[in-house]
C-alpha cells in the first residue's frame, strides 16, 4: 500500500535534501549480462503518448522478446510462461504505482502429434493470458481472462491455406483487440519491432553514423512482443478528470510516470521428465523507463543491479553516471573526442556564453549557486537548486531533469525566445513533464495536443524539433507565450513510436537542450545576432544514419505494424546471430566524402567537394536552407570518372546561407554530408560577450571604429567612449549588479543589447 500523502510530503522534502547525483538516457535490447540470457523477460522498450486518432485516450506500449527473426521455427518467439509482465504508472509524486497492469500467458499444445506449429486449424504453443490491474497498491483484480494473442506469422500455407488456420492475419491480428472490464483497449502479440538503430555501429566505440558508410538498421525485418494497452486519460488522471478538465496543455495535474518490468520466481528446477516448476518469491529482473538508460548509460558492473531495482529505490550513487555521462568523453576534443569521429558534430559546450563550461568533471551552473544567482527559478536553493547545481557535475543541471525527474515550467527551462540574451531570465514555456519523484521514468504530460502524423511539421526529433520551431520559426518565435508548438508531444514528453530517441538523446548529451534555453555553443559569442551557430547546426542536423522504421505503422490501436512474414521479405534476410560470410570482391564500396567546402565568390556560394569510391554513387542533390533545419533542391550534379566536382548557387541576397550534399547511390539509397554555412552581408555586425557578465565585458565589432555607451534601464550612461579597433574590454567591477543596456554605433547604424551584470 502507498504511504499517505502527509508521509510523502516529507519523503520527498527529504529526497529535495539529500540526493547529491544526476542522470541521461537511451532503448533496451539484450541490455544487461543476465537478461540477455533470459530473452523471455527482456523487457525491450516503452512508450506512452496520446492517442493519434482519440486524444481522449492514451497508448501505453511495452515490448519484450527483442530481436524475433520472422523465420524462427519450428519453434517460434513468443511470451513466456511463468512470467509477470507489467506496466505501471504514477501520477501523484508519491512513492509507488498508482496504477499497475499485470500480465501472465499461457500456452496449450493443440495438436501435440505434429512438429509443425499450425496444422489443420489446430495451434501448438496456442497462447492466451491473463490481464488483472490494480490500483493504489491495493489486490489485483482480473479484467481479462483469455485473453487471445495472435499465432506467428509463419507463411501463407500455414495462415490462410487449407491446410492451415484458413484466414487472413490481419484478421487474427485485429481479433485480438480486446476490451477490458474497465474499459481499456489491449493487444498482445507480435509486431515488427518499431526502434529503429544501427546497433552495430553505435556499439563499435559510437560509429554512428558509420564512417565508411554503409549504416544498417540492426531491427530490420525483425519482431518483437508487444502488449499495448489504450487507456482513458481519466482513468490516468489523478483526479480521475478527463483532458477537458486541464487548465492549460501544460497542467501539471496531467504528468504520469510510465514504466514497465519483467518479473520471474526466485527458483526453477528442471525435473527428469523433460519438464521444470517454479517456485519462490517473486524477483525483478527486467525493468524499462526512459529508453537506453541501462543499454547506454549504465556501466556494464550495475546493470543486472538496476535491472532488480524500480524508480522508487533507486541507489542514488549510479546517478553519477549520468551528471558525467561516458559519451561526453567521445564529444570533447579535450578528452576521447578526436577518437570517435562519428560523433564530430556533437560537441559538447565548453565555454558556453564565454562563461560556462559543461566538460566531464567541470561545474557548469554550479557558480551561479554561490550567489544564488538562480533566485526564482528552478536553481533557487530554495526550490531545486540543491538539487540541479553540483560542483564537478556539469550535466546535472539539464540531462538529469530532461531524464530523471521531468522538467517543470519554470526559469531557465523554458525556450530563449523572449529572454533577451539572459539564459536565467523567464522565456517560452514549451514543456511541463515535471513529476516529484526521482527514479527512471517515461514522463508524459497528457495534456498536450496531439502533433497529427501528416502535419507538415511533424518530426521524428520530438522536443527538440519543437524547441527548434519555438526559436526559429514564425509565428512560434514572435513571442514568449504559452502556445502549442508541434512536437511538443515528441520524447522526451512521452515517446511517440516515431520518435527518432537515439538521435535526440545523443543531441542531449552534446548540449542541444542548453543552447535551447540560452546557454549556446562555443561559437556563438555573447549578445550576437544569431545564436543558429555552425556548432548548433552540427548538432541540429546530425543523423545517425538510420532515422526511421523499416515499416509504416498502423493509423489505428495498436498503432504498431503486422509482424514480418517466415517467407516473407525479411524471411532469412536478418538474424540475431552474427554469421560468416565471403566477401564479393566485385562489390562496390562505400562512397567516401574526403572534403566538402562553401566559399563566397562575389554574390555566389561556390560549392567544392572531394570524394573517393563513388563507383555505385548515382549523384549530389544540392540542398540550401535559410534556417539550417528546412533544406529545398537547388541543384544536381551528376557523378562522373573525376573525384572533385564543384557547383555554385549565384546571385544570392543578404543573409546566412546553410548548404549540404545528399548523395545518392544508384539502389536510392542516400546519406547527407555535414552542413556548411555562409553569410552574405553589407550590415555592420555587433556582438559582447561573456553575457551575463561579472568583472568584465568585450563588445566586438565587424567596423573599424565605432563608440559605444553603457546604459541603465531608465537610460543613464554610466560609460561611454570611441573605439578605434573592432574590440573594446570594459571594466564592471564599480557597475552594480543588474540588468544593462550597451548601445554600439556607427555612422550608419546603431544597436542596443541588453546584458545582465552579476
């Protein structure tokens, strides 16, 4: 039973106090030692999010058995017996489930004569289960028994021939909906699995993409067990309201945690007979939050340690591997960087604002804490500042809230539009996911509107996408209120099964989510005009070399696609067992782009690229955007016999320019280059940094000479003078701290930035 609310009020106060370590994230597939020797309850991934054709409901997904080949007999993947599978969910920030769904299956030989798993109508191994739930930790209660779950897709003989069930599968696949007694829509079955990931390069030291080409999607063509469970929102609300009742998309009485587990008996003995019992206490051994926590996240020493534990007795010591996450070290230069070359556009922030340096070990935020300089906001110490600022734990003041606890409404975590330059200051709010407890949960605020699937700016990048719109796109940045911007429905708000989650984690860990609430990359100096740096485009437009599912998905519950076919496309095509083979040494290889550069030549970008190996590369779709995330065609060039080609984009106004090259190979397959930037001006630009400021300010300058003026609010010069050079460095240390306006002219023009003095 749950403790009562008086009691958890304190836990939590205590937890507020105490915690001193971090967290960040990513999917599970055969993730720790010992689970990957029970594949039966392997507990693969999670999802959570509203439903696309009812947003009155929401979709709860738990898949298991990773990794199916289609064609797996004569004994084929399926659910295992003498198993809990369950899905639990919180929504009141006290310690324990609120809700908790539990599974178990059962298995019947039909036809116990034959060797053949469908025969003449009859199933071996004919599965059915059992579904009961409970709710605030009281008893379970049966609300499906019977349960029906689909028989593998085998082949056409053995489905819809005579000699077989005599039926389609989608019709076995769309009978087994089933409504609960309490009115949930539930599926057990397989599908084709929906995370898509080249898992193959990622696990070879980060190559990802694959730096000789040639990304694989290491999912394709492969199932995986699913139990999906479509819910009323008010069945979930904590009040037992409906999405109607919200008070705005962002309500936080509408935050659930989802989770899911695998559970088994302590003990199985094997008898002489051929068959094995059960028995013992129940013991967890297979647990799933936010995707890839353990797969990537945690050091291979703890992860059958976490797998036993859940989000409400978590050791607080294995945080530490999230506040330093191990893939930071690959996007430092300082550090393993130059090793990992795959992850070169993912460059963490070392000197953010001038100021603020986020490198393994460093302290981040953690000066702004002596001064509480975060007074107000989040980083107050007397909200969570104790909790988010640590010294030598740079990433615990974003990759632990986006991961770990969700992210609240409040200052710095709301978008840079409308902050004026000051990271701290209130900004767009774009998210609310925020649930007091600090364990490894999926976090989704219901509340959201839906991103419909074909709106044209739907995207796989989920919050990020939408942080993105928020600063770049109208009308979304023209103001700093509270307004539905698409994605922000996309992980990690929930995860739809769209959602790209390898991309978007590693863009997390590069920093992506500071620069989206102001704290920009290394590039990007201080009260400059455009914050849409080269290193922010990098990490912007970084792919992995997989970025979509091998299938579409279904429109309707359960959303997730048929599972593949024994004989069909991906019949003997994909394995979960590595195999040798001989080479083809008449096969082509991978296209190697050696160089891609863009220069100004009067009002035209010159586009020059070297390349190696192109015997199967058909050509170069040019691409320019205006943004560095929309990318139009504006030219093509064809592959020849010569290795450099050279192509230029003429008469182009003022502005900054993004360009890339899609390369196409003769099968239609492509990948992108990096992006390059260019910018066309006749516009004096002016710029200071570190902003905030303490002792000190630079103002740069693109002019020669220029006089500058330094104003308070009500517009008192405390300073003024000419410059001779393009840089000045002004004393502060007589300034008062506050908030300052600098005014930087020439003859022709003038600007004024506002910066913050602490």
């Amino acid at each position: 039973m749950k403790k009562n609310k008086i009691n958890n009020i304190k836990w939590l106060l205590t937890v507020l106090m105490l915690f001193a370590v971090g967290i960040v994230a990513a999917s599970s597939h055969r993730e720790a030692p010992m689970i990957s020797h029970d594949p039966l309850a392997d507990n693969a991934d999670v999802y959570a999010f509203r439903s696309p054709n009812d947003t009155n409901k929401i979709t709860l997904i738990a898949t298991y058995v990773p990794m199916q080949a289609a064609h797996g007999g004569p004994n084929y993947y399926s659910f295992g017996e003498n198993v809990r599978y369950e899905i639990h969910v919180e929504n009141d920030g006290t310690a324990g489930d609120d809700i908790t769904y539990r599974f178990t299956f059962t298995k019947t030989n039909q036809d116990p004569t034959t060797f053949f798993n469908i025969r003449l109508g009859a199933q071996n191994l004919k599965t059915t289960y059992t579904l009961e739930r409970s709710i605030n930790g009281g008893p379970f209660a049966i609300i499906i028994a019977n349960g029906i779950v689909p028989p593998p897709n085998i082949g056409a003989r053995s489905i819809e021939g005579g000699a077989g069930l005599n039926t389609s599968y989608s019709g076995l696949f769309n009978s087994a909906i089933t409504t609960s007694a309490t009115g949930e829509q539930v599926f057990c079955g397989s599908a084709d699995d929906p995370f898509f990931v080249d898992l193959g390069g990622v696990f070879d030291l980060g190559d990802l993409p694959r730096q000789g080409g040639g990304s694989k999607d290491g999912l394709k063509y492969l199932n995986v067990s699913v139990i999906a469970i479509q819910v009323n929102i008010a069945t979930l609300q904590k009040n037992g309201l409906g999405v109607a009742s919200a008070a705005n998309i962002l309500d936080s009485d509408y935050i659930i945690g989802v989770w899911a587990s695998a559970s088994r008996q302590q003990m199985k003995t094997l008898n002489a007979d051929g068959s094995e019992s059960h028995s013992g206490s129940w013991v967890q051994v297979s647990r799933l939050g936010m995707p890839l926590t353990n797969e990537a996240v945690i050091p291979i020493g703890d992860k059958d340690r976490w797998n036993s534990l859940t989000p409400y007795n978590e050791d607080p010591a294995m945080e530490a591997y999230f506040c330093n996450p191990e893939l930071g070290l690959y996007m430092d230069n300082s550090l393993f960087g130059g090793a990992v070359p795959a992850f070169t556009p993912l460059r963490i922030q070392r000197n953010s604002l001038q100021a603020f340096d986020f490198g393994n070990t460093h302290d981040g935020l953690w000066p702004i804490r002596a001064t509480n300089g975060g007074a107000g906001t989040a980083l107050d110490t007397n909200l969570f500042g104790n909790y988010l600022l640590r010294q030598g734990q740079p990433r615990s003041v974003d990759l632990l809230p986006i991961f770990h606890t969700g992210v609240p409404n409040l200052a710095p975590y709301q978008l840079a539009t409308g902050k004026a330059g000051n990271p701290l200051a209130v900004g767009k709010p774009f998210i609310n996911n925020f649930l007091p407890l600090f364990g490894d949960m999926l976090r989704l605020n219901m509340a959201v509107p839906i991103t419909p699937r074909n709106h044209p700016q739907f995207s796989s990048l989920g919050l990020v996408q939408a942080a993105v719109l928020g600063l770049t796109t109208a009308p979304y940045n023209g103001n700093s209120n509270l307004e539905w911007i698409p994605n922000m429905d996309g992980f990690p708000n929930g995860r739809r099964l769209e959602d790209d989650v390898t991309r978007i984690e590693l863009q997390a860990v590069s920093g992506v989510v500071l620069a989206a609430i102001g704290l920009w990359y290394d590039d990007y100096l201080a009260g400059g005009p455009n914050p849409v740096t080269q290193d922010l485009l990098d990490v912007l437009t970084y792919t992995t070399g997989i970025e979509a599912n091998d299938t579409t998905f279904i429109s309707t519950f359960p959303y997730v696609q048929m599972p593949w076919r024994g004989t069909g496309e991906g019949g003997g095509l994909a394995t979960p067992f590595t195999q040798a083979v001989c080479l083809n040494t008449n096969t082509p290889l991978p296209l190697n782009l050696l160089s891609f550069e863009v220069q100004k030549q009067n009002r035209n970008a010159q586009l020059i690229w070297k390349t190696s190996n192109k015997e199967n590369v058909d050509g170069f779709q040019i691409q320019r955007s205006t943004n560095g995330s929309d990318f139009t065609n504006v030219g093509f060039v064809k592959s020849t016999a010569k290795d450099e080609y050279q192509f230029s984009d003429r008469l182009l106004a003022n502005g900054k320019y993004y360009y890339r090259l899609k390369v196409i190979d003769h099968d239609l397959r492509f990948f992108y280059s990096t992006v390059k930037s260019i910018l066309f001006s006749d516009v004096t630009e002016f710029s200071i940094y570190p902003n905030p400021a303490m002792d000190e300010i630079n103002l740069l300058s693109s002019a020669n000479a220029f006089s500058y003026a330094i104003c308070t609010v009500e517009g008192k010069i405390l300073e003024s003078g000419d410059v001779s050079t393009n840089n000045k460095r002004i004393q502060l240390k007589n300034i008062p701290k506050g908030v300052y306006y600098i005014k930087m002219n020439t003859e022709e023009e003038t600007k004024t930035i506002k910066f913050l003095k602490q």
